[in-house]
C-alpha cells in the first residue's frame, strides 16, 4: 500500500460513511452495546477531567499567591508558572 493511498480523501469519506452507518446500525439495533460503547468512549474525557478538576481544586480554594510588581503568581497551580 502507498503513501498516496492512506490519504486519498475519497477512502477517508468512505470510512467516514461506513462508521457512520455501522454506528447508526449499533446504536439502533442494539441499544445495550450502543450504551457501552457510549461509557467507553466517554471515559476518555471524563477520567483526565475529574482527575484536573481533583488537581486544581485545593489550589484554586487556598491559593498561594506571590506579587511580583504588576504580576500575581499562583504558587500551586501549574507548578508555579500560573500567573494572572
């Protein structure tokens, strides 16, 4: 197989379609996996987010604050680089 074939646009709209379909088809036709897949696919983005909010939360909520001049650095976020 060919570089040239990996990017042609009329493969990737074709695989475009057929994921549609074979996700409309899941989706309707089998309602319990469509729900599994919908978990699963989420986990992706729920998990690293609660993780970040988990993270930012106590220095969001007893920050320390170092005033440099004009710039106000919060010491606990980002390592110590967050400034506003």
């Amino acid at each position: 197989m060919s570089a040239n074939a990996v990017d042609d646009p009329g493969r990737r709209s074709t695989r475009s379609r057929h994921a549609l379909i074979i996700g409309a088809l899941v989706v309707r036709k089998f309602p319990k996996i469509g729900k599994i897949l919908d978990f699963w696919g989420m986990l992706g983005i729920a998990i690293p987010g609660t993780v970040l909010g988990l993270g930012f939360a106590p220095g969001l909520l007893q920050p320390h604050v170092a005033v440099l001049g004009r710039n106000r650095f919060c010491l606990t976020l980002a390592g110590g680089f967050a400034v506003w």
